[in-house]
C-alpha cells in the first residue's frame, strides 16, 4: 500500500491594510491499490479531490443547489481538469483579491528574511547563493496569489446565463476576460524575471556583484507590479462589484416589479418586502437590480426591483433596461407589472401602454398580475401628454387611459388604498409560481 497527500495554505498579511486570506490552492490526493490475483498486475486509482472555501459575504441570499459541469482551464495552463460548479452563487465564491501594493510590500518582506543555505564559507558563494533564494521566494510570493485568483475566478461560459449576463451588463462586454488576461500577463512576466535575475545572482563571481545582482532583480520585479500591477487592483474591483450582486435561488418562488421608470416599483417593493431601495422623483432610480423578500404565511420568497423599461427597440436600450429584461429571460419569476396613469413618471400613458403591450407578448407564459399605482391622483378625465393624441381610434388604449389594462388593481402607497388586497393577490400569484416549479422539477426528474 502507498499513499501520498499535500495541503497547501497560504495567508497573506499586509501592514497597514488589513489581513486578508487567500486561498490559493487546496488540493488533497490519494492513490489507492488495489489486491489483485498472482497473474493479474497490480491496478492503481487514482483520485484528485479539489476544494474550495469561500468568504462569507453580508446581506447575500441562499444559492440554489442547481449544479453544472465545468472545465478547469486556466489560462497559464493548457492543462484541463472537471469540477463541479454552481450555477447561481458563483460571485460570492471569488477570493479576495488584495491590492497589488499590498502584495508586492508583503512579498518583498517574506523574501528578505531568507538567509543563505548554512555551511557556505565563501563569502562570495554565501551571498550569491543568498541573493538566487530571496529573488526566487520574492518571485514565488508574487506569482502564487495571481494564480490563485486565475484558478478561483470562473471562466465566464461555465456561468449560469443570468450571472453571465449581469458581467456583461455589468462591467461591459469583454472587459472580465480582459482583466484576467492581464493579471495571467503579470504573473508569467514576474515568473520569467524573477528566474532571469535569479540565475544571474548565482552566476555572480563576487560578493559585491551578486548583490547588485539582487537590487537589479528586485528593482525590476517592482517595476513591474507598478506598471502592470493596475490589473490586479481592477480584478479587485470586479471582484467587489460581482459579490455585491444579489444571489436568486432558482428553487423559491420570485415576484419581478416591472414598468417604465418612476412609476412606483421601489415604493412597492418596500411595501411587500425586506428590500429597502432608493425612493427619488426621477427616472432610473433604481440602477441595478435589488432582491428583498416576502414572508407570507411563514413562507418564503424573492422579489426582485428592476430599472424602468422606456418605449425603444432593443438594439437601442440602455445596460439598465437590458439588466430588467436578463432576469425576464434567465430567471423563473412572477412578473407583476406597474402601471402609472397619473402623469407623474414621465412616461405618458400611450408610451406605457405600448411598453406594457411588447413585454406582455414577449413574456406571455409567466403568471402575471397588473397594478396601477398612485391611485390618489387619478381625477376623472385620463391624463394626455402634449404628444398624444385626445381621441384615438384603439378601444384597448382608450380603456388603458382611464383605468389601467383589465383586472389590474388600484393601489396607493400614501392612502395605503389597495394595500391589502394587492398583498392577497401577490400571495396567491407567488403560490401559483411555487406549484410551477414544483411541476417543473418533478418533470425534469422523470
């Protein structure tokens, strides 16, 4: 029987920053024999076990469990090994990144405490033998953190559709897998200087020089790090963003508060759920996507605030409408659609009415339940824009002007009128969607 194990753990200090921990690689392997008859020959398993810890981030929400394959390729690698991923959840499983300052200033203290190997008499083999150690450790604690991140960071295409989709929306097309290209650039730069001026501190033929050998080395490896380094405290940044974002769990129930901007979606919200988003008089007021939730019957679910949605084609929406449509597209939710009569929003009623009327058809198969908020201001006549035409010849749109689509209910957040039965018919649509998913998962299963 043979066996052989390794754990490697590294943690990084920085002074006056604080401690911050990176994993840079766990990884536990065992080989196993088995017994085997006089003319068979011995057969040997062998398994590779890879794990991962991750920080535990504030106010993020429970994960689904829905899990997918995905390949290890890591870019200063060609080779490739399977792991299991999670689909949803991924942003709070990034490392934290430290600041490049940080590293260097870290890296730089660890190397200088190495002394040369013991029993060196020649003053000129001690020192030069000293210099090839610390400009290697120095190399070494360097490069390690930046592998570590290109290890722990997951390839964007392994990544369940709607996280792809707020990268993009996010940070911009392209820009993820640009800043992990450079910080793989920094760490290959670091590892071939670093072993350049290694090799020539141990080539030196004097004391003197194989210290100049050593300030030339560590000169340079600096050099780098100040002028390359900017990618590793953007990782950092896109690390801070990514984990910021909120965590759906595909397995509870979600409502989505959709219409055009400012008419009362984050007031609503605020009503039905623990989110508690920005409340301004002013379109986009809610700039990204905010989760909150709903106890109701001592259950549990999601509801999910979007930015307004404005009366263009596609191609000509903002990252703010296309981050609205990527939950529609990727997410199983509820859709409860907010309608705003009052002339208050900006959006005239027309313009809603023809939003309203492409999201509906887009999104024809989700349970669905129409509000028209700000009730109190409504008067008797419907309100007309300047733009708009007073008599218009479509029944359906006329009908709109005065009273929302059909079967929608009339709320106000000031008067609290509607309130209670919009939180009943919230209840009964959330339930509808649990029983959806339920029938999903069991036809899946089957």
């Amino acid at each position: 029987m043979r066996g052989s194990s390794s754990l490697v753990l590294r943690q990084w200090c920085s002074t006056p920053s604080p401690r911050l921990l990176i994993n840079v690689l766990n990884c536990s392997r065992g080989l196993s024999t088995k017994a085997a008859t006089v003319s068979s020959p011995t057969v040997c398993q062998c398994r590779n076990l890879q794990t991962a810890t991750s920080p535990v981030v504030s106010s993020s929400y429970v994960p689904s469990s829905y899990v997918t394959q995905k390949k290890h390729d890591v870019a200063s690698s060609t080779e490739t090994q399977p792991v299991m991923h999670e689909g949803l959840g991924a942003f709070q499983k990034l490392p934290m990144v430290m600041p490049s300052l940080d590293i260097y200033s870290s890296a730089l203290k660890k190397s200088r405490r190495i002394q040369p190997t013991k029993g060196i008499a020649n003053i000129a083999k001690r020192e030069r033998n000293r210099g090839a150690k610390q400009l290697d450790a120095l190399m070494k604690e360097l490069a390690l953190p930046l592998k570590g991140y290109l290890e722990n960071f997951p390839r964007k295409k392994v990544l369940h559709p709607y996280e792809r989709s707020l990268i993009e929306l996010t940070l911009g097309d392209g820009k993820y897998e640009e800043v992990l290209g450079k910080v793989d650039a920094v760490r290959k730069k670091v590892q071939s200087v670093g072993k350049e001026h290694a090799s020539l501190c141990a080539k030196s033929l004097s004391k003197r020089e194989a210290e100049e050998r050593l300030n030339e080395g560590v000169e340079k490896l600096e050099s780098i790090f100040q002028q390359e380094g900017r990618a590793v405290d953007d990782l950092l940044n896109i690390a801070k963003t990514l984990r910021a974002m909120p965590v759906v769990d595909l397995e509870m129930p979600t409502l989505c508060l959709v219409g055009a901007p400012n008419v009362g979606k984050s007031s609503l919200v605020r009503i039905l759920s623990t989110g508690k988003p920005e409340i301004c008089n002013y379109p986009f007021t809610t700039r990204g996507i905010l989760m909150g939730h709903i106890v109701l019957n001592y259950q549990r679910f999601q509801v999910t605030d979007t930015p307004g949605l404005l009366k263009r084609h596609d191609e000509s929406r903002n990252n703010l409408e296309k981050l609205t449509l990527a939950v529609l597209t990727h997410l199983p939710t509820a859709i409860l659609y907010v309608h705003d009569l009052s002339g208050e929003c900006g959006t005239s009623p027309t313009d809603q009415f023809m939003i309203y009327k492409e999201i509906k058809d887009r999104f024809s198969d989700y349970l669905w339940l129409d509000v028209v908020s700000k009730c109190d201001l409504l008067g008797g006549s419907p309100v007309i824009f300047a733009k708009e035409d007073i008599d218009v010849d479509d029944v359906e749109l006329s009908r709109y002007r005065k009273t929302g689509p059909d079967g929608s209910i009339h709320v106000s957040v000031k008067t609290e009128q509607g309130l209670s039965q919009l939180k009943g018919r919230v209840n009964g649509l959330l339930n509808a969607q649990m029983g959806r998913i339920k029938s999903e998962g069991e036809s899946q299963n089957q």
